[in-house]
C-alpha cells in the first residue's frame, strides 16, 4: 500500500528549540533510505523549512504555509498556492492598516516576500528575527500595507501577546477568509493567521494526496491548526505534549516532541520495512 507520514513540525517533529534533535534524524534516516514516504504539513515556509529538513533530505512534495502552499522539497519550487481574492486583499490590507498590531503579509513573486509595518512587541520582533537571512523569502518593512506590490497574497499573520478574543472575531469578518487563533509553541504569545476561504493544512493534505496518489495517510500533530490535517488522514496521532482538543480528536497519543516521539513511532511501526 502507498502510504504516506505527514507530519506537523513545530511542538511534533522538531524540539522545544524549534530544531531537529540529532536521535530524531538517526531514527528516521535508515527508514527512509529504505522507502519511507515522509512529509511535513506546517505553518512555516519554504524560507525555514528548507534549510531545517536538510538533514532528512526530503524529496517529495510539502504542505507549507498551513496549506496555502503545495512545495516541492526536491525541486525547492511551488507546486501550487492558494491566494486571496484582488478583493478580499484590498479589504484584508484595509483591516491590517487599522489594526495596529504587529503582523505580516506574505506575498508570492519570484520569491517569498513578507511586509510588515514597524514592529512594536518581543513576540513580533523575535517571529522576524527567527525567520531572515534566507534565499526563500525577504522581510520587507513598509509604512502601509497598502504599499506592498499586487503579487499575490497568501497569508497574513498577526502576533499578538496575549489572546484578544473581540480581536479575533473582528479579524474572521472579512469575507471569504478564515482563521485560525493558537497559542505560540514557544510561549511567546499568541498566533493569528488569516487565510483564502477553504485553506487549511488538511486542504493542502488532499492535494499532496493527489499528486502522490497515496492511499493511506499518516498524520502527527500537536496543535489546534493540525485538526483539519486529521480530518484529511486516514490514522492521526497526538504528540504527549499536544493540546487537550489535538489528543482528543487523534487515533492515539505518542511520545513528546522533546522525546523523538514521531521518530520512535515510526521506528517501531515501520522498522520492518
């Protein structure tokens, strides 16, 4: 049988750092030198998750940006994106021109580029700090989101430092979006992400589905924006670690992230391979 292992990296896959443990790449690489199909479903881009999956040299298509795009992790390319309207970013660049919070825009061109106005909070500033000085993907700072080209806009990211719930209901307003609120896996504040209405990692799943023409789907996960993810797998498993409403909804609960929990996993299901 075809099977593919999809999994999510932040708080799964990667450690409290936000890295590859060593025992992680050395209990996955003899698997998949034998065939293991792997892949990843994560709210990072090409411009983080390239270099951090280095060590697994992974070929076959990801699900990036929480589903907005399909990547190529061999060819290092889009195998599709997902964008908002011309509309629905005239009102989304209206929204974030007022909001006064710290949050990017993620606009596709010859590569990446995320705008930003002038950040104010840690939480922000760190998200920056952590994800420059990539050949994928370009910060730029702007005094108007409105001054950003009309490449097309996939994504926009709010970080906020504590949960703001009339925020969030004002931000799932705009038509033919959809949101998704989380709490940052590192603890630095509170993610809010706005994509084109029907887009989600378990949108992006069918689509990596379709083109590896997988019949069974593995999927691993930790937080809430990994629920969509498990509707579109056929088994779903919640690292220890996950959220209440993640182990809830998985097939089964497995070791931590900080315990190579995917890795072990599949070592002793797939070992035998």
């Amino acid at each position: 049988m075809n099977t593919w292992y999809v999994t999510d990296l932040d708080g799964t896959l990667l450690d409290e750092a936000g890295k590859l443990r060593p025992a992680t790449v050395e209990l996955l690489r003899p698997l998949l030198e034998k065939g293991l199909h792997l892949s990843v479903a994560t709210a990072r881009t090409p411009g983080t998750v390239v270099k951090l999956l280095e060590p697994l040299r992974l070929t076959g298509p990801a699900v990036l940006m929480s589903g907005a795009m399909v990547y190529d992790l061999g060819e290092k390319k889009p195998l599709s994106v997902r964008s908002f309207s011309p509309a629905t970013r005239r009102a989304l660049v209206e929204f974030l021109d007022k909001a006064g919070k710290d949050a990017f825009l993620y606009c596709a061109g010859e590569c990446l580029t995320v705008y930003h106005r002038p950040l104010q909070g840690a939480y922000g500033c760190s998200f920056r700090a952590g994800r420059s000085g990539t050949p994928y993907k370009k910060f730029v700072q702007v005094e108007h989101y409105e001054q950003a080209p009309s490449d097309p806009a996939l994504l926009a990211l709010f970080c906020l430092p504590e949960p703001d719930r009339a925020f969030f209901k004002e931000l799932s307003c705009i038509p033919d979006t959809q949101c998704i609120c989380y709490a940052d896996e590192y603890g630095r504040g509170v993610t809010a992400e706005v994509f084109p209405a029907g887009c989600d990692k378990g949108a992006g799943l069918r689509e990596l589905r379709r083109l590896t023409k997988a019949q069974r789907i593995v999927a691993f996960g930790d937080n809430v924006n990994d629920l969509p993810l498990f509707e579109a797998a056929n088994e779903c498993y919640a690292v220890a670690n996950a959220a209440a409403a993640v182990k809830q909804a998985a097939d089964g609960v497995i070791g931590a992230n900080t315990e190579d929990g995917v890795a072990r996993w599949l070592t002793e299901h797939e070992g035998g391979r």
